[in-house]
C-alpha cells in the first residue's frame, strides 16, 4: 500500500503522475485514467516530478443530515495521505445528484444510498437509459426508512397516508426515491395523497410543528438530529414499515433490508415500542476510472480512521471496519478491494498462525 513512508523519490512522482490521471475532471483525464495503459503515465521524468497530489470534491448531503459531518470528518482524514492535496467538503442535494456530479466529473467522491447507486449503475429509474460508471469505495451505516406522522393526523400505518399531507424529501434525494418505493409497494399513488411536499429533513419538521404536514419520510441513519428535535416539540409516532409492504420491497430490491429501531434504547429516540422497518445501506462511491492507487488509498485511510479512536461522527461508529466490501450493490473498485484482500489474507495468516 502506498503511503507516507513507503514512497520516495522517483515513486512518489510515478504515483502522483497516476493520481492525477485517475481523478482528473476533464476528457482527456478521464481517458488516461481509463485502463492499463501507460499512456500519460510514462511520459519524462522531469514532467513527472511537476505532478501534483490530486485535489477531491466530496459531495455529501444537506447540512442539518448525516452526509455533510461525514464529509468534514474524513476530510482531514484522506488530506492526511500523501496522494491527496486537498478535499473540498460541499453540500448536496445527496444521492442522485452526487452521482450525477461524478459522471460530469463535478465530484470525485461522494456518499449516496445502495438504492439510487443500483438504479444508477442499471440505466434505471431516475438514471433511465444513462447508466453511470461508478464503484464502491466502501460500504457504510444503514439509511433507516423513519416514517413519521403527529399524533393528531390519526395516521399508525402506511395505509392511513391515504388523503394526508406528507413530505417525501427533496427532489432527487435519496429520500425521495425511498418515499416513493414504499408508496408504490402500499399500492399508493402520489396522487392518493392530499398534497406531496418535497421538503428536506429541517423543512419538514417545520412544516410538521405548524401543522402544514401531517407525516414525512426521513430515510437517514438512527437518530436522525431533526426526529429527535420534533419530538422535543411536537407528539409524534412512528409508522412501522412491515407486513406485506416489507415483504415486497425486500422482494423487489436487493438493497433493502429488515431493520427495528429498539424500544428503551436513549441513543435511539428512547421510544416506549420498538418499530419494525426497512433499512438501504450508504455506501463511498468513486468514478470508475479513479486511479486503483489512489482508490486503495482512501480505502486505507478510511479502514484506519474507522478502527482508532477518533470517530466522532454518530454514524460512522456504526460502521463495521470487516464488513467495509460485504454486501454492497455495486463493484467495489479494484484499488480498493485490492487493499480489503491484504486485509483478509492478513487476518487468515494470524488465523493459521493460531
């Protein structure tokens, strides 16, 4: 693995010169960085030396969400390598436009959710007849489908959205694509509802607070900041998704996946029931043509950071270093999994050696 100590000379050069290639925006980056070719790698020695460490824009998410302190924190970590100069954090409308911002070359890195990364890399859904040419970095913490209504809407289950005001996220968030999965896997169609408000997390609970909505989706990590302060203003419930609505999300879609937000637990909402839901996994995206050594970096640093003791961000503490290339939607890039194998025939040499 390339890293501070082991790179000098002529080799940090030869990396960086490939760095560059490999997360480049323009055409003629892209296409360097597109194979195994040497094309734009083998070039004198003195143009290598002029090469500079690469520079990332980092999409995430809205500010008041998960995404966006993701972002700040591993900032500094992936600055911290020598393969890295600098790492714009910028906030998103998330998911679909992060990846839409990686295919234009906008972004280098962003997190997103399995479920708009799968429509994405199919040439489905939102990205109908466009797929988009993107890996896995790394897989994160569950997105957990959080449907939650006043009391006073009289609304327990999905059916009860029937004639009601709810918020389903923003346009082309990950949010709004959850919302409307679960809508159509309860058969009901936007147009069954009163009005559909396509707020983000903080303009939702506004609107919940003075009465202008009656339910809204916030498909976000648990505890979700902005759930926590409605509920220190308004009585709430929350509406589990089960039954037969489960049953065929978790036919349909590879992504989703059972999920119960426990009852008694403080970290948790400290609700007096458990709720049964659903839950889609984050996941670290990259454009495919990302350097492998660069790639394998960020993968590193990201599999340390999570290990130490400097984890500060909620989320990310519900990551499982061991489980970074289990189970995701996409491929996960070959720089990348490259440093996971080390990781596994690390670990099945200590366990021989037992």
């Amino acid at each position: 693995m390339a890293n501070k100590t082991g790179l000098t000379g002529w080799a940090v050069a030869g990396v960086l010169a490939v760095a560059l290639a490999g997360c480049g925006s323009g055409d003629d980056d892209k296409s360097a960085a597109g194979g195994s070719s040497t094309e734009g790698t083998a070039d004198t020695a003195s143009a290598d030396q002029q090469v500079k460490p690469v520079n990332l824009i980092f999409g995430t998410g809205g500010t008041s969400g998960s995404y966006y302190p993701i972002g700040g924190a591993l900032k500094t970590v992936f600055e911290a390598s020598d393969l890295v100069d600098n790492v714009q954090v910028v906030s998103t409308g998330a998911s679909v436009q992060n990846i839409n911002n990686i295919t234009d070359g906008l972004n280098q890195i962003a997190i997103v959710m399995s479920d708009v990364a799968y429509d994405a890399m199919k040439g489905t859904g939102q990205f109908d007849g466009q797929p988009a040419d993107i890996k896995a970095l790394a897989g994160l913490y569950p997105n957990v489908v959080q449907l939650v209504a006043t009391r006073d809407s009289g609304i327990e289950t999905i059916a009860d959205l029937t004639g009601k005001r709810v918020g389903v996220g923003k346009v082309g968030s990950g949010v709004e694509q959850s919302a409307q999965k679960v809508l159509e896997a309860a058969s009901i169609k936007e147009s069954d509802l009163a009005r559909v408000s396509h707020t983000g997390y903080a303009d939702s609970v506004t609107e919940m607070s003075n009465g202008n909505l009656d339910a809204a989706f916030f498909t976000s990590g648990v505890p979700n900041s902005s759930i926590t302060g409605l509920m220190q203003s308004s009585d709430i419930v929350f509406v589990p998704v089960t039954g037969d609505v489960a049953d065929r999300l978790l036919e349909k879609y590879p992504y989703y996946q059972q999920y119960t937000i426990p009852a008694n637990a403080p970290e948790r909402y400290n609700l007096g029931e458990q709720v049964d839901t659903v839950a889609i996994r984050n996941m670290l995206i990259v454009p495919a043509d990302m350097n492998d050594k660069v790639a394998g970096e960020l993968a590193h640093r990201f599999h340390d950071y999570l290990g130490s003791d400097k984890v500060s961000v909620g989320a990310l503490k519900q990551v499982d270093p061991a489980e970074l290339d289990a189970n995701l939607v996409l491929p996960v890039h070959p720089g990348a999994q490259a440093y996971y194998d080390t990781l596994k025939e690390s670990s099945d040499q200590d366990d021989a050696a037992q």
